[in-house]
C-alpha cells in the first residue's frame, strides 16, 4: 500500500466501537479490553513455560494523554503505560501480561499489591519456581505460594518485620560472607558483595546453605541471577525490533506493544520447532520477523487489480502474482535484495527493471527515456 493509506488506516484504526455496545463502567482498559483479552487468552494456550518463572514490571513508552499513564524514573523511557509481566526464565516467552490501570476513583491505596499481582499472574501454574525482585517478595506470599505447591526466590526489603535483627547488621562483617536463618519452609540468606552492603533474599526452595566459588556466593543468589531477568529479556529483545510508531492514543501504543510481544513469542515457538533454522546466522530473528512480514503481505499483493507506479514496486506485485498463479508446489521465493544482471561483481544496488525483457539494472547499466521518444 502506498504511505498515505497506510496513515489513513493507522489515524483510522480502533478496538471498540462505542456507538454498537455501552462502554462497562469503571473499566479504564475498555477501549481495547475485547482485543486484549482474546490476545492474552491465545498466549497461554501455546506455551507451557519450564519449571522457573519471574514476574516483574514493564512499561510501554507513551507521553500523550491517558489517566492510567505512569512515571518510572529507573526506566529509559520515563512515561508511560505499566504492564505486570510473567515470562518463562529460559525463553523470555511472555505467558500471562496485565495492563495497571490504576486505583479506582476515590478507593484507597491498595495494600499489598505485589503479593495480588503475583497471586493473579501465577494462576493456573503448579509446580513452578517464581522469581521476583523486592517489590513482590513478602512472607506471605512465600505461603500462599507453598499452598499453590510454588516455590519462591526473590530479593527482599529490609523493612520487613519477619526479619531477623542480625541479618540486617553489616558493622564488622566480612565482604563476601554470608548468614543463613531457616524458619520451617523458609530460609533467609544475607550476604555482604561489599563493605556496607547487604542483600537480603527470601527462599522456599532452598533448604541447605549452599555456597558457591564465584565470590562465595550462595547458592540462593546465583540461582536468583539466572531466573530474574525473564521480563529484562523480552524489553531488550522488543525494544532492539520494533514496529512502534509515535502515536497520541494508548489504545494504538498497546497494540504496538502487541504484535512486539506477538512477533518475539512466535519466534521462541519456531526456535522450538526447528532449532537448525539459519543457525549461522546472528540476525535470525530479524529473518524471522521479515519472513513472517512477507508471508502476511503476500496474498493482498496476489490479489492486487493494478500495477503500482514504481518499476520495482510493479515487478515485486507481478512477480508474487505469476508464483501464486503458479501454485505452492512452484517453490519460488522473491529475493529480498535483487542484484545487477549486468555488473561482474553482481554487488551493485538495483535501480530499475526493464519495461520489455524485465532484466534488473544498476545505475550505471539503465537509461531513461520518456514516453513520446521511446514511441
């Protein structure tokens, strides 16, 4: 399609239509809560993630108006809209996500909403081992998880009263050790990495004090540092290719977000189905990703009544048209890249393509004529 319709149906692309059914009262998300829902329903029935899970916080870039819009200093982008994530720890595969919209008009601030999200992300889960940062961890959700037979490892705050007095005492500690409290299916490690610092994890997996050779870690925290950046590694993965555009509405931002998160997961399930794919190549997602661009695009081009105005532009829809026509037995694929036929190299970027023979040229190789002399 040309630029100009491919604005006109971004500037005219919607997820609710409010003239056919009442907007639900007090739902922040409805504008785009049918398409959401549908869509998070889809990704827990293609994934069943591994024995490690990690929960943590995103945040979807977005600076216009929106009342749910937060700001998170510690994030590159600052502003924008929060989504409560759970990804598989190996894979980065986004199981379960959730939109934060905020506290309602006029309620209170919520008490203990780390232990809830946890609770409501987590379910449907058995057996599994969630990892999170200090936000979420809490004591009682160590035991509602042990109810749900889940374990968790996570860091947490200092705050808390369940702790011990002398796991919070760092004067005249030694760097690199480490002290253990056990407490029925509980265990609590602190361990100074340097002087005047203290890390305090909580664990119900653990039952042993376990400690490791690298720095004398124990065996709590390295396993905390394989399992907690699951989220870490989906936002790098979704920020480095994007589709996002700039937009001023939230409803269009998330679907952005959507098909980053769409593309990122079907890639962890190809990987799965056919781990030889461009195994030399490092930009195999990119190929990935471009693959699946053309093969979404490929039967509007085939049905296309008219050739664009463009030589190449005219030569890619005839070309897609004749291997369609042709059937998928023909085994045809365009190239991505086309190559000067008459440069000995055949390195040089193609210009154009011959209106007669259909022979692709450089700019060296091609001539220009009009309509009258070519007559």
């Amino acid at each position: 399609m040309s630029v100009k319709r491919f604005h006109h149906i971004t500037r005219a692309l919607r997820f609710d239509d409010k003239l056919s059914r009442p907007r639900r009262r007090g739902d922040k998300l409805a504008p785009i809560r049918n398409v959401w829902d549908m869509w998070v329903h889809r990704l827990q029935m293609l994934f069943c993630p591994d024995r490690d899970v990690s929960v943590d916080e995103q945040l979807v870039p977005f600076k216009g108006r929106c009342g749910f819009r937060q700001y998170m200093p510690k994030k590159p982008a600052k502003y924008g809209l929060k989504i409560w994530a759970l990804c598989d720890a190996k894979t980065s595969y986004a199981w379960k996500l959730q939109v934060y919209t905020g506290k309602a008009a006029g309620a209170q601030a919520e008490i203990n909403q780390g232990m809830r999200v946890v609770l409501e992300m987590t379910d449907g889960l058995k057996g599994h081992t969630v990892t999170c940062d200090n936000f979420f961890t809490s004591f009682p959700l160590a035991d509602a998880l042990l109810k749900r037979k889940m374990a968790l490892v996570g860091t947490i705050r200092k705050n808390k009263p369940e702790l011990p007095p002398v796991l919070l005492q760092t004067k005249g500690r030694e760097v690199h050790s480490s002290i253990f409290a056990f407490k029925n299916n509980h265990t609590l490690v602190s361990y100074v990495p340097r002087r005047g610092k203290n890390v305090l994890l909580l664990s119900t997996k653990h039952r042993a004090p376990s400690i490791t050779n690298d720095k004398r870690k124990p065996k709590i925290i390295t396993d905390y540092n394989q399992c907690k950046g699951g989220v870490d590694n989906l936002d790098e993965a979704v920020g480095t290719y994007s589709c996002r555009r700039r937009t001023g509405r939230w409803p269009l931002a998330l679907f952005h977000h959507l098909l980053d998160v769409s593309l990122y997961n079907g890639w962890v399930l190809w990987n799965e189905i056919d781990p030889s794919w461009h195994r030399a190549k490092t930009h195999r997602r990119r190929l990935y990703i471009e693959e699946v661009g053309e093969m979404l695009v490929q039967p509007w081009v085939a049905k296309r009544g008219y050739l664009p105005r463009a030589p190449l532009a005219a030569d890619l829809v005839r070309s897609a048209q004749t291997a369609a026509a042709a059937g998928p037995s023909s085994g045809t694929q365009t190239k991505s890249r086309r190559e000067c036929q008459f440069c000995s190299d055949k390195r040089r970027r193609v210009v154009t393509a011959c209106c007669q023979c259909g022979r692709v040229s450089c700019r060296d190789h091609s001539l220009s004529i009009c309509r009258i002399c070519s007559a």
